[in-house]
C-alpha cells in the first residue's frame, strides 16, 4: 500500500471536511459528559493541519505523519492533542524505522500502545482505545476498508455502555454510562473517512 | 540585572482557567516574593478554558532553572499536555522537570516555600505530594 502527496492532501481535507460537519455533534456528546469542547478542538487541530496540507504532502510518508501528529499536539489541546498527536508521530516514527517486510498492522499496534501509554488507559475504560482496539485487530486480519469503518462505528457506539475510567467523564460515575465517547467517536469518524478513502480509490 | 544567586527550583502553574493560574501565582509570589522562578499559563490558544502545549513549554522555558523545575497541574489534560511538553524538552531537560501528584494551589504554595530555601528538586516534589499522601 502506498500513499502519494495527493493522496496526503486529499485525506488531510476529507478528515477536515468530516470533523467540520460533526463538530457540534462531538460537542454534544462532550458536553454531556465532559466540557464540551472536544468539537472545536479536533475542528481547530484539523484546520492547522489543512493550512499546512501543501507543506505536508511534500515530505515522505513517515514524515508527513509525524508532522501531522505535531501539528494536531500544538493545535488541538485537551487530552485530544496528545493522544492523537502520539498516534500519528509514532505511526510516522513506525514507518520510518520499518523496512518494507514490517506489518503496518505491526507499527499500528506499537502505535496504539504508546497512545495506552500516555493516557494511562487500556480496553474499556470508555476512550478512543476502544476504537483503535478493534480496529487494529481488522487491519491485522486483512479486512476490507468497508468491514474496518463498520467495526470503527460499531466499537465507537459500545462505549455508549462503558463507565468511563479515565478523564473527566470519570468523576460521573455511572451516570457517563449511556453516552457515547466523544473521543470514540471522532476516532470512528476519522477512520470511517479513511477506509471509504481507501475503499474508492483502492491503492494496492 | 538579576542578582547573583543559588538557583532555586523553580515552579510553573498549568490550569484550565488563566484566572486559577494566575491566582495560584499570586498566592505563591506572596509567599516567596521572586526568589523562585515562576510562571503560570491556563486557557486553550483562543483564550477559551483549556490547556496547550505551546503555552505549557513557553511557562517552562520562562521558569527554567538549572536547578530543575516542578509544574502543578489541575485537571486531566492539563497532565497530559503538560507531559508532551516535558518530553519535547528533550531528555537531558526534561530529566530536570517533574510534574508533581499534588493539589494546584497548597501544592505549587507549598513547593515554592521549600524551592525558596534552596531544597533540591526531588525534595521540593516530595514535600508538595505529601499533600496528597
């Protein structure tokens, strides 16, 4: 599988163009369960992302992700910014380091533990793990794009029965049971507009 | 011109809120004056409730000490943007700098009155987070 700059660019406006069009619903789902501003956070993070969509698509793939991650760390704030911003650095730092027999699932997996690592978190404790769990499980198995984004939205929607443990919908208890994650689900988003990427322009 | 002398630890406060970074500040000039180098940030880079890792590594830079600096954070993301901070210091930096378990503002009062008396950084965390003990 590879990507070229168009391909960058082309990804870095979808996800842009989705987070927009769901910002105010991520919000909702924050608001009800912590402060609200998850939306405008990932909308401020992926528009910094997209004013620099030229200067990225120029650099290596691995570059380009952790550029990216950077660029999400600065922007975003929140936990938000950290935890996708190790995700993409450390995908972009996988890559890198990889030769070309290394699995993506492999580099996916180190990934997601470092993001583990710096929220202090595992499966089930209601956060965007519970999305980049399964999902890595899909790409390990080879799944097509179309089965990764439902189990993405699938795995986003089960957090609405977790008790979160971590962050601040944490100190609700059991009254954050019956929301959706807002992490979870702006997760799900993204890699829904990934995988139907992928799907309609099918790179190898 | 600064005068001379032995590098206190210095502390650096990062809330949600400017007012409550601020605030803790204060009460910590009040008690220490400005022998211990110190620097608040809070709110997000629109000036919203939040915490950003640009304003936490500028707060860092300004109370830097040789002698190592502690940082005193309220909720959740406050610690992790903080924590990306430290790290993009680079190891030999970041080896100096402790982010301490302790409440915002007893912990960041209480570490600066023994920051104040030239305790090492180690000891100036331990005395903070024995608040939370």
């Amino acid at each position: 599988m590879t990507l070229d700059a168009a391909d960058v660019t082309a990804l870095i406006g979808l996800c842009r163009e989705q987070i927009e069009q769901h910002c105010e619903r991520l919000g909702r789902l924050d608001s009800a369960i912590g402060d609200g501003d998850h939306g405008a956070n990932m909308r401020r993070g992926l528009e910094a992302v997209h004013r620099e969509r030229d200067a990225i698509s120029a650099l290596p793939l691995p570059a380009a992700l952790e550029r990216i991650g950077l660029v999400l760390v600065m922007s975003i704030g929140g936990a938000a910014g950290p935890l996708y911003g190790t995700l993409l650095m450390e995908l972009g730092r996988g890559l890198a380091t990889g030769d070309d027999a290394t699995d993506f699932a492999a580099i996916l997996a180190q990934a997601v533990a470092a993001v583990a690592r710096r929220g202090r978190s595992g499966p089930g404790d209601k956060t965007l793990l519970d999305v980049l769990y399964p999902v890595q499980a899909e790409i390990a198995g080879h799944a097509a794009p179309l089965r990764i984004a439902e189990c993405a939205r699938n795995a986003a929607q089960a957090t609405e029965m977790m008790l979160a443990r971590r962050g601040r919908a944490s100190y609700l208890g059991a009254r954050s049971i019956g929301h959706e994650d807002p992490g979870a689900s702006s997760c799900a988003l993204l890699t829904t507009t990934i995988c139907l990427y992928f799907k309609e322009n099918a790179p190898s | 011109m600064t005068p001379a002398r032995i590098a206190n630890v210095g502390i650096v406060i990062v809330s949600h809120s400017p007012l409550v970074a601020q605030g803790a500040a204060d009460m910590v000039r009040q008690m220490v004056g400005d022998c211990v180098p110190l620097a608040w940030t809070g709110g997000n880079v629109e000036g919203g409730l939040g915490t950003h890792v640009v304003g936490i590594s500028v707060a860092i830079e300004a109370a830097w000490s040789e002698a190592g600096v502690a940082i005193f954070v309220d909720l959740g993301g406050a610690e992790t943007n903080s924590e990306m901070a430290v790290e993009m210091l680079g190891p030999a930096r970041a080896a100096k700098v402790a982010i301490c378990n302790a409440p915002l503002v007893e912990g960041a009062v209480v570490a600066a009155a023994e920051a104040s008396g030239g305790s090492p950084l180690a000891r100036v965390v331990a005395t903070a987070e024995e608040l939370s003990a």
